[in-house]
C-alpha cells in the first residue's frame, strides 16, 4: 500500500474513533460538552456565544445536580424579566460561572438569596436580583454584554464580580475584541482564531480530555519555563507581564460599565472573588508545593491585592467577599472539590455579605441591613 493510501486510512480510523468516543461520552457522560448543556448558549457576532433565551437543562455530575433555566431575555431564572413596574428595584449581577452558578439550582444562588434577604425587610419596594453571569465571561465581554442588556434590564444598580483567580488572564486573552476607543470589535471576534478554537474544545468532549492530557504531559516543561501555570499566574510572585496588562484592561472594561451605568441612572458596586485555595488550607499547601517544587512562589491573596489596587481609581464601592468566606471555614464545605466553584453553603455566605454591602455602601439607599447580621 502505497504512503498517501495508509496515511488517508490512518485518518480514517482517527476520524471514527473520535466519532464512536464523542458520541459514547455524550451518551454516557456529564460535561460543559455535552450537548444538553451547550444547548444553553447560542452564538453571538460581538460577544462570540450568551446564553440562548427559553434554553433548559439539567446538569448532573458525580458532586451535584441542578435544573438551569434561561428566561426569554437571556438571563439565568426561573421566571420571566417582564417589565419593570414602579415600586421595583433592580440589580444586575454581571459576572462568570461563578455568577451563572450551574452547580445549584436557581433559588440556592447568591443572586436569588439576596433578592430573598432583601425583600424580606420590605413591603413597599421590590427588589430584584437579575443573574447576568455567562460561562467563561471576563471583564471585556461583560463590558460589551452590559451594553447589549442596559436598556432592556434598567437596573439601578449594577454589581460586577470579579473573579481574581483568572480575570486578568481574560481580560487579556480577549483585549482583541475591542477597538482601541475600547467599543466593541466584531470583526476581531469572527476573525479570531483562538476565538473559534476554544469553542471548538469547549464543544467536545474528547477535546476536553486530551486539553486536559496534554496541559498534565506538559506541566513540567511549561512550569520550568515560567511557574507557576497561566491559571495561577495572578498569584506569583512575579507574575508574567500580561497580568499586569490584563488588569490594565479589566480597569478599562469596568470603568466603562460605571459610566455606562451612571449615564442609566444606576450606581456600581465591585465585588472580588477569590479563587478555592485561597479559603482552603489544605488546597493551598497542595498547589504552594507543586509550584515550589517547579521552581515559583504562589502568594496565597496576590490576585486579590493586586485587582484591589488596579481597581480603586473608578471610584466605586469595592467588596472583597474573601474574609467572611474565610471567617465560615472550614473551606471544604464552600466550594465544590471537582469544579471550584461555590457550594450552597458557600451561596449563603455570599448572599449575606453582598447584603451587608449593597446596604452599608449607600448602593441601594432604603435597604437597611443594619439590624440583619446573620450568616
């Protein structure tokens, strides 16, 4: 058989074994993947993929289980958006899969137990908490995903979390998405290669798992190069010069959000979130010993310190939610052990710190806390 034959067969078997292995995790197994969970997105020009309005889903894994709904508007809920009547509040939480939160189920959200924990206190005023959180979203697309949502949600206040562990890597790795004004660049999204690539993976399951490989076969030679790896580069102790670059544009994309926001008659408010290891000890010493053994230094609150810092000139209140997670140890029992993000518990801490901020900063004037200090 002649070389270009058994290389064209050689391609044959790949692609039917990739075939049968895709469609057998598909059938069998639980991932962002899968198609019943990629259901929830739909493609878009600016912001490459949001959530797909009437989407539904339930999302099993080996740790949790939680139905996700997307109402018409887009957003994460369980009911409709509807019109804003005259005696309603509204809050907009902008934010990742930390936000989006596919891990509970709608009512164990922080969002919806702030929305809870405020409208108990009241009979006059409605307040409503709107989940704008998007799966894989830093701070660029949050800033062009506002834009698209302001006048639909009329919010009169607007949280933005900030996910420390890995915004600035965000940030940076989408800086081509916008226009040197900072506006919006759709032909550097469809043009994106990186772009169509991380889709691509994020589509596949099989992808997933030899991203996976690969990133584990490779740890050695890439931690050698430069420690620790790029999800932890925000905590070393001489971080890459993009981080400093991506917290640069992380400033820009949420500064542009407050004045977005202000020109809507609606106040902002910052809220940092930290990453696992910096609540669980034990995680911590884990990962503070592989990037020792590599040759770095992890500096356990580094990404905090440093988009605390970045942040302060917009001006706007600032929330690090890390001390009352930390003051609730243990932190097993806060974040899901599989997938980082927050457990119910981990919710409820959440909710009750943004209440005591939303109501101690002036944010949302009349929605006295004061008396409510519960955890």
């Amino acid at each position: 058989m002649s070389a270009p034959r058994r290389l064209a067969l050689f391609l044959s078997i790949l692609i039917v074994q990739f075939g049968v292995f895709e469609a057998s995790l598909r059938t069998w197994g639980s991932s962002e993947a899968a198609p019943s969970f990629q259901g929830l997105f739909e493609g878009d020009p600016e912001l490459g993929y949001r959530l797909k309005p009437h989407a539904r889903t339930r999302f099993v894994t080996s740790e949790f289980a939680a139905d996700i709904a997307v109402n018409g508007a887009g957003f994460r809920d369980d009911n409709e958006l509807g019109p804003k009547e005259p005696n309603e509040r509204r809050i907009l939480i902008l934010g990742d899969s930390i936000v989006l939160s596919v891990q509970v189920d709608f009512a164990k959200t922080f969002g919806a137990l702030l929305e809870r924990r405020l409208n108990e206190r009241t009979s006059t005023t409605r307040y409503r908490v709107i989940n704008g959180g998007v799966q894989g979203y830093g701070p660029v697309e949050e800033q062009l995903y506002f834009h698209k949502v302001v006048d639909l949600v009329k919010p009169d206040l607007v949280i933005a979390v900030v996910f420390v562990g890995n915004d600035a890597e965000e940030a940076f790795g989408s800086r081509a998405k916008l226009n040197r004004d900072g506006r919006s660049s759709p032909a550097a999204v469809s043009e994106s290669f990186v772009t169509r690539l991380r889709r691509l993976v994020r589509r596949s399951m099989v992808l997933q798992i030899v991203r996976t490989r690969i990133l584990s076969a490779t740890e050695r030679f890439t931690t050698t190069l430069a420690p620790p790896e790029p999800p932890l580069q925000s905590y070393a102790a001489n971080p890459a010069p993009r981080i400093g670059e991506g917290l640069t544009i992380s400033r820009s994309s949420l500064q542009d959000i407050a004045v977005t926001a202000s020109a809507a008659g609606a106040r902002t408010g910052i809220v940092l979130m930290p990453a696992r290891f910096q609540v669980d000890d034990a995680d911590y010493g884990r990962l503070a010993a592989t990037v020792a053994d590599s040759g770095g230094t992890l500096v356990r609150d580094a990404a905090s310190d440093r988009f605390r810092s970045a942040l302060a000139p917009i001006g706007v209140p600032i929330l690090d939610v890390l001390p009352d997670l930390r003051a609730a140890l243990p932190g097993p029992d806060l974040f899901f052990q599989q997938t980082v993000h927050l457990t119910p518990r981990g919710h409820e801490i959440v909710a009750a710190s943004l209440d005591r901020f939303v109501s101690g900063s002036g944010l949302m004037p009349g929605a006295d806390s004061n008396a409510d200090r519960r955890r």
